[in-house]
C-alpha cells in the first residue's frame, strides 16, 4: 500500500534529468525526526520556500533526490578493485 503512495512522486523526481548536483543531506536518527501525521508538501523545499518555477523545482528535485538517497536507498558500495 505505501509503495503506491510514494511511487508516483518518486517516478517524477527520478526520472528527469538532473539540473543541479544532489544536495548533501546531514543525516538525522530516524528517532529525532518529527512525527507528521499527513503527507507533507511535495512542492515545499527543506528550508520552507515555495517552488514557484522551473528552477525551483529543479532545486527541490535535487532536494528530494538527497532525501530518498539518505533515508531510503543509502549510497551505493565503492566500487570493487
């Protein structure tokens, strides 16, 4: 069920090209985030701003890709020698 809910969001943030370098996102403990009971804003950046155009949006892909790296699919190994 939840993999349905995320999936449209996370097709769009990841299948357009990228624009800018994916932002580096200071990982917090999962226990020190905040409990939010909705959804939150997906045209909302980190810092509160509104994505108002193109290169807002191409600032807050950047934000989500950093988002989704850090908290669902972490980095990716070194490669082997």
């Amino acid at each position: 069920m939840c993999a349905s809910v995320y999936s449209p969001l996370l097709i769009i943030a990841l299948s357009l090209p990228p624009v800018s370098p994916v932002p580096q996102i200071t990982r917090r403990p999962v226990t020190d985030l905040p409990n939010i009971a909705e959804l939150p804003d997906p045209f909302t950046g980190i810092n509160g701003s509104a994505v108002r155009s193109t290169f807002d949006w191409d600032c807050r892909r950047a934000e989500l890709k950093g988002l989704f790296q850090a908290y669902i699919y972490g980095s990716l190994p070194a490669k082997p020698e």
